[in-house]
C-alpha cells in the first residue's frame, strides 16, 4: 500500500528529476556556472551554508519547495512555534522554541501563556549561576564552588557536554565534568580527581527516575554523604526536573529544583534549565547570547521563503539524498576540535527524532526515513575512514562545518584545516579519473554541504544547533512522522527491568534472554 | 561485468539461502533450537563469541565458510602470516602478527628474516619504559617525566588512545595525553595544564612528514623550547618513525627513535613501538600480556577449523548481510565506557582497510564491501540513536560488547549495563507486535553479535582488537580486495596541499576551490 507522498505528482516529478540530475557530473554543474557558488549559499548573521557542492540544478530546489508546500511545511512550522499538541503521541507541543524567543509575543499551552513560566525560570537560573559563580553559594563546609558534575543522560548530557566543549574558550571560575553511562567507571574517575566541598553537583532528569541518572546520582550522594555527613547533601546537590516529589524524597532543597517541561523534549533542551552546568561554566551572559543565536535562525527559518531559508533547503536536500538517491548515511564532519561532540549530538537529533516508519496517521511509511548520522573531527577523520568515503561503495553525503576564526593565533594549524576541509570537499566532488589504474581513481560525484561559522561563539554555536533542529523538523514534516516522540526504546527497557528483576519468563523469547543474560554475568574462565 | 566472485556457484547459492532464511523469524530459529545459545557460541581463553541472535541456521555458516574457502581464505591468511607481499599496490606484506609472534619462527621480507628486528626493538622499549617510568630518564632540569603527550594521527593515535582508556587501571606511575588534530586547540589545552619539566613527548609519524603531527611536533617543540631552550628538546622529545633522517632534522636524538616498518600498516600498528605511549602508561609487562591475547586469537585464526573459527565466522557474518542482505552499516555497541574509543578505532580499521571498490586484478567489484562502522557505548547510545536501531527504516547488524567481571566492585550499575545489553540484542532480535498500533511496534529480526569478555584487561583486549583484525581480513579476501594500502586519500592530501601553497588554478574544478577556500577564510560580517 503506497502513502500519499510517494503517489503525489511531485514526488513522481522528483523522481524523474533525478535521472536527469543524474547524467551531468558535478565537475559540469561547477563548470558551467560561474556564479554556482554565490547562488547556492545562503548567510544569516555570522553564519553561511553553502551548497554549491550538491548534486543540484535550480530547479532541484524548486521542485523540492514544492514538495514542502505540498506536505505544509509552512503550516506545521506555524504550529510548532505557537504550541499546537504536535507531538501527538504524547499529546504535547514542543515549544523548544519558546525557550529562547525574546519577542514579546503570549504562546499558550492548555491555554495558559507560557513565557512568563519561562522568563521565571531563566530568572530563577540566573541569579543561582550568578551565586555559585560568585562564591557566594557555600558547600557544607564553608567553602566556594569549584566543580560541578553534570549527571543526566542522553538529551540531559549530550547537548550541555557538546556546548560546554564547543564554549571552552567562555568558561570562567568553574570545571564541569560530565557523567551518564550506568558503567560506574565514568564517575569514579571524576570523583577521584575532585574533593566535596568544592563540588556541586546538578542531577538532570525530567522523571527523576532514569535508571542511569538515579544510579550515578545515588552512587555520588553516598561519597558526599562519606566525608561531609547527610546533613551536605542539600548544600550539594541541585536538580533539573519535572518531579519535584522524587527530587525531594532524594534530599534535595524544592528551592534547588530547576524546571523542565513535558512540552520541551529531551534532545531539544538544552536552551532550558538541561543547560544548567553550561550556564554555569560559560555564565548566564553567554548563555543568553546562546538563546539569541538560537532565536535569530528561529527568525529566519519563521521568515525567509522556502528556497532561501537555510533549515529548509538542508532538510530538502536531506530528503533529496535520502529519498531520491537512496543514500543511506550522512556524514557530519567539523574540522574544529571544539566541535567533537557534534556528530554525537546529532546522532541522538536526527536518529531519535526521525528515525521511524509510522506516519502521523498510524500508517507504515513506504520511504526512507531518517538516515543513519556519524561523524569525526576533520582533519582526524582524514586519516581514518575518508578512505571509504572517497573510494567506497556508498555514497555518503556530507556537511563540513568551518570556523572562519583563528581564535587560537595559530595560523599555519588553521590554514591547514581550512583547506584540507575545502580539499576534501573538492575531491569528493570531482573526484579523479584514471582509467587504466582504478586502484587509484576516486569516483568523485559525491555531494557536501558547508557550514560556515564566522567564529566558534555563543551566539553562532547557538545558531548552528538552531539550525540542524529545524533541518530535522523538516525532514519530518516531509516524511509526514512525529519528530518528537521515541516510541522504538520501551521494549529494551521493558525487557531490561524484567531480566534484572529476575521475572519468570513467560516466552521462548525471553527464556532464551534470561539464559543469556546468566551467560553474560558467568566467566568463561573461573 | 560480473567478477567471478558474484558468477561463482555458491554465491549464487547464498542469495537463494538467503530467501529460505528470510521467511523465518528469528524468534522462531531461537524457539526450534533449544541448544541455539550453545551451539552458535564460540570461546578462547577468556572471550566468547555468541552469534545466536543472527539470521543463520547451520547450513548458512556451511555455505559462507565454502565461500571463504572458494576465496582461499586459508592460503592468504597463511600468506599474511609468512610475510608475503600481500600489498601488492605498495609491494609490501602486512606482518603485524609478527610483532608478537613468541614462538620461535623466522619470518622473511626480502630474504632477511625480522624477528630479530622485531625483538631488538621490543627490548630497547623495554629499556627505555623502565627507565621513564623509574623515574631514571631526567627531563633537561633534572627532573622525572610525569607527563607523556603521545603526537601522532590515524594509526598513530587511535590505537594507543583506545589502548590507553581501555587499560586505564593498568595505569600507573605517569599520565598520558593524545594530539593528533591539526586543529591548535587539542595541543593548547593540554600545554596549559602541565610543565615542560616534567613532560617527554612522542612524536609517531612512520615518514615523519606527516602534516598535521609535524604542525604539533614543531608547536610543542617551541613551547618548551621557550621555557627550558634548546639544548633540552633531545631529553624531551622521543620519536617512532622509520625515517631517521627528519627525526634528527627536528633534534631528536638518533638513540631515542624508536623503528617502524613499512610491512606494519598504521592501523595495524598498536602491536609495534607505535604502541610507546601506551606501554609507558602500563608498563612492558602489561604491555606484552596484551601482545599474548593478539597472539592467542592468531593462533586461534590460524588453527580452527573455519566453522568455529571466530574472526572467520565473524567476517563471514559481515560479508552475510552486507552482500545478501544488503545491509550498510554495522553498529559497535560496547557496553563499558573504557572502550568508548573502540568505535572509532573500528572505523578506521574496517572503513580504511576495507572502503575499496577495486579488486586485487584492478577490476571494479559489483559487490558491496566495508559498510559504515559507527557506535557509541551502551547505556549511552539508548537515549540516542537506539532509536532509529528498532524502528528505522534500514537493518544495521549490531556488535555488542560486555564485560563479565565488575572490576569496580559496583554490582548495580554492573547489572544494569549487562541486563541492558542483553535487553537490547532481544529487542532487536524479536520486537513487538503490533497489528493496531504500529507506532510501538518494532519490526524485530534485526541481528547481533555478543562479544563477552571475561575481563578487561591487557590480555582480554588484546584478543578482542585482534579478532577484529582478522574479521577484516576475512572480508577483505573474500571481497578480493587489498585491505592493507589507502589510495583514496591521496587526492585530498594533494589538493590541500596546492591550496596551501597558492597554485595557480589549471582547471575550473581547481579555480571553484580556490574560490571557496577564500570564502572560508573571510568571515561573513567584519
């Protein structure tokens, strides 16, 4: 049974477009065109995306406009950011947005506005950054904060850990170390290195009841509680949550507790209270500068029409790869060490948000949908899978992100990564021919985005991850999915609780799981 | 053109086995087969490979390994063990099994017999190891070395950092730091936190001309120089190449380089003196115990018949859904935050080894090869991509990897990571029903192999980087490519290099990137 979208007339025409599109190489496209790299770049503030290197016509765009018109697009962004229940599933909105809108502009949630809560809250945040970063918050013995360990997993942890890495230059007073995993190695090593009565730490879970988080947090309570008493743990300890009965049944101060709302998803909040320990090391003025970031590409992605408004045109060209050349992957490639963490962030973005086959309306796609996101430092990933990239079976296309600046002064290490990112571009792209030597031939054809930011600040880092979010809602309004549930992790978690709580197995299925899991927990040697 | 490979019978064969599988659920393999569990597990001393939740019956593993026979998967492991130049595009064999090879068997290249070589250079490490981690080595005023910064990218990086954090509490006596970006900020930070009195550095670059390493080399060689002058780089700097010459250029001492050769591929290159850092962090004992397990598993490679073969049956698996399922990626999902590094060592292994599309005869392959390798460590990637792993839209066989023994004496998080992985392989595996409500539903049969080690330690690990190794090599036999050159990167590195160096532009595909590399170094607002 074949969906709407693929029986559309437009999605026909983009079919047929891309048979045509198909026959010219890309060194023609560059060729042919003097003006190919002016014309396919758009530039928002201190931020350029250039998609010169596509393998694109005009008309590509204008074909793929239309089918975000055909899917409302325009419609469904107007939803989004004024709080209509999108998130179906879960009967919510999902008003990341909201977050960071400075406009004076009322967004109802059940009918009630919710920026005041919002501006409360950043209030709230601000005046707890400024006294921990000021020294006059004091832990259990007196004494000034010096590190603050984040403990929260997935969206609690990916987006404050990739920003406080990409912000590193804005950090002032503070340490921030970061734990998620339930492998208690990662908070040993942190705790070895600090010492209680310099440490705060910011547990962050919307439940309070993430398995991880709940483990870490009670495992980092028992070590304050060993060298300063029970009586520290309020002094200690501050939450991000949404339940502020099981924050308090955990020893922490209601005074402590920063919101977070059933209307901003996880992988989406970082510009809320989740970005407590960033605000912390970077302070709030950055933090802010973050938010505006953030707002001025919400402006543009708000206003600018379809096929020049840089979140549009990436998730089209996603749609585009995906759909119409059935690409399976992309990779995420920032030559900027600060950077690192990105393609993790993005993973959990785009994988989480759109990697689904149900519509809206309960029917099995017949399409391709979110593709699979990896990622590397250039130029360490240079030396490690580019060979695949340039030589192998699949194409892959890519998004290379710049930083104009040298902001370290070093201008030989700086030129080096600009023009092996640019070199790199160019060789997927045109490739080499070699007729009698294939071994050493590259295909070439193979398509990137750039993504220029003029510098690695909170205000470009802030419009940069605006960005990719709204390249994402894209994609998912195309693929007509919900974009912001994560329906396909339950069953691990159903069946993990159930085999740690030794449940009887009521399946062959789960016998087999409870035998496996006696095998697992056994040496081979004893 | 079809290559014989895909002419062949028993490939042929394999796609129509592939049909007959298909049409069985995995939940229905595992509930005929009450000895599945058992019968699809091999074990080695302290590693076990479990392969029960694949799409296979029996005779699938009889068909693959007559497929690996056809291919004469035993006669070229045998070649690669006696040293034959199995790189045939760089006229080289690929001996680092050699490199800890303890039985007592010569093994010529040119005639010349290397083991000598091979242990020659084993004991000056030794030596020298002791003498830094004693504390007898003085840096230039007199004091004992407490930090290493390990310089080095690709090969000479990926394995020793892996190494390193996987084999943390081996760790004694001095810290180790890795730079291998040429991005400034990686080395930047790591200066400002430790002394030059106090820090040997290691620069690892086999023709130590090697952009990005030589950029950090000369940085760190000015940092200290600036404090300590320039009598004090020879007692600071300590080198492993093979090109003595430019070592000396850079000051080193020509008694503090330590050999590389060129039948050791960089990514294979861990087992050799590319493995310093890591041996200075862990000491030669610990050290060779890892040589021993590499050693193990190539006995094992070696000798097992190839049905209970593990690297064989596990590179067999890969070509399985790579050729006839038309998989595209393979996700390395180990559940332990030491080898967190292991995905992207991975990468490079298969990604470079294997991301070729020209046989060994110069003829292009009409058959897939190395997929996409990407992951993240369990718990970490559930509140990510795991998404995507149970409702998106393509099957990505998934590696999981558990460590039986809790080393930090945490038996909460212990379980909740090993009852977690063994969630998610059933939930992978079988999913869930859903006839009314596809939206939580999961389509299941999405296989996984289950790597256990006992512990992770030296010896543990060095098996497990070693079956990979092998599973590379499997597939690269049958695929009937050379897993051991990197042709593919050629190009980038030269078009880089003509942009740096300001050529003048001979064709429009080099004037469009001249153009752009101007582009990115202008920022957008001045």
């Amino acid at each position: 049974m074949s969906t709407s979208l693929t029986q559309s007339a437009i999605w026909q025409e983009l079919g047929h477009h891309q048979a045509e599109v198909k026959a010219i190489p890309l060194r023609d496209l560059v060729m042919n065109d003097p003006r190919r790299l002016e014309d396919f770049q758009l530039s928002l503030e201190g931020l350029r995306f250039n998609f010169a290197l596509n393998r694109i016509v005009p008309k590509t765009i204008d074909l793929l406009t239309q089918l975000a018109a055909q899917q409302k697009l325009e419609f469904a962004r107007e939803r989004m950011f004024c709080g209509e229940v999108i998130n179906i599933s879960e009967g919510r909105a999902a008003l990341h947005t909201a977050l960071r809108q400075k406009k004076d502009r009322p967004i109802k949630v059940d009918g009630r506005d919710i920026i005041p809560d919002i501006l409360i809250a950043r209030l709230r945040l601000t005046r707890f950054v400024d006294e921990v970063r000021n020294g006059y918050w004091k832990g259990a013995s007196g004494e000034a904060i010096r590190h603050i360990v984040n403990i929260g997993i997935g969206g609690s942890d990916l987006g404050p850990r990739l920003a406080t890495r990409a912000l590193s230059p804005f950090i002032s007073k503070l340490n921030v170390h970061f734990v998620a995993n339930a492998d208690a190695f990662e908070l040993t090593n942190i705790l070895a290195n600090i010492d209680p009565a310099h440490t705060l730490f910011v547990v962050v879970s919307k439940t309070f009841t993430t398995q991880e988080t709940l483990l870490n947090a009670h495992m980092a309570r028992q070590w304050l509680v060993n060298k300063l008493g029970p009586q520290a743990v309020a002094q200690h300890f501050v939450a991000v949550s949404a339940n502020q009965a099981e924050v308090e049944k955990f020893g922490i101060d209601v005074a402590n507790v920063f919101p977070i709302w059933d209307w901003v998803g996880g992988r989406y909040s970082l510009w809320s209270a989740v970005g407590l320990s960033l605000a912390l090391a970077i302070g709030m003025e950055n933090f802010e500068k973050m938010l505006d970031g953030a707002e001025a590409m919400d402006e543009h992605f708000c206003t600018a029409p379809l096929a020049k408004n840089m979140p549009v045109v990436m998730g089209l060209l996603g749609v585009w790869y995906r759909n119409f050349w059935a690409t399976k992957a992309q990779v995420i490639l920032p030559y900027a060490e600060r950077l690192r963490d990105l393609p993790r962030y993005l993973q959990q973005l785009e994988m989480e948000s759109n990697g689904k086959t149900t519509t809206q309306t309960n029917q099995r796609v017949d399409y391709a949908t979110a593709p699979i996101i990896f990622g590397e430092c250039g130029t360490v990933g240079q030396h490690s899978f580019h060979q695949l990239l340039h030589q192998g079976s699949d194409v892959i296309p890519a998004d290379f992100i710049g930083i104009c600046e040298d902001n370290l002064n070093k201008p030989q290490h700086h030129q080096a990564m600009l023009a092996n990112m640019v070199a790199q571009a160019g060789a997927l792209a045109f490739g080499r021919d070699n007729a009698t030597d294939l071994h050493n031939a590259c295909a070439g054809n193979r398509p990137s985005n750039l993504i220029l930011l003029d510098r690695l600040d909170p205000f470009c880092f802030g419009m940069l991850l605006a960005l990719y979010e709204h390249k994402v809602f894209v994609e998912g309004v195309v693929w007509n999915i919900n974009s912001f549930d994560q329906p396909g992790v339950e069953l691990g978690k159903e069946l993990a609780r159930g085999l740690e709580a030794k449940e009887a197995a009521n399946t062959s299925e789960k016998v087999f799981l409870t035998r496996l899991f006696k095998t697992v927990q056994t040496p081979n040697i004893n």
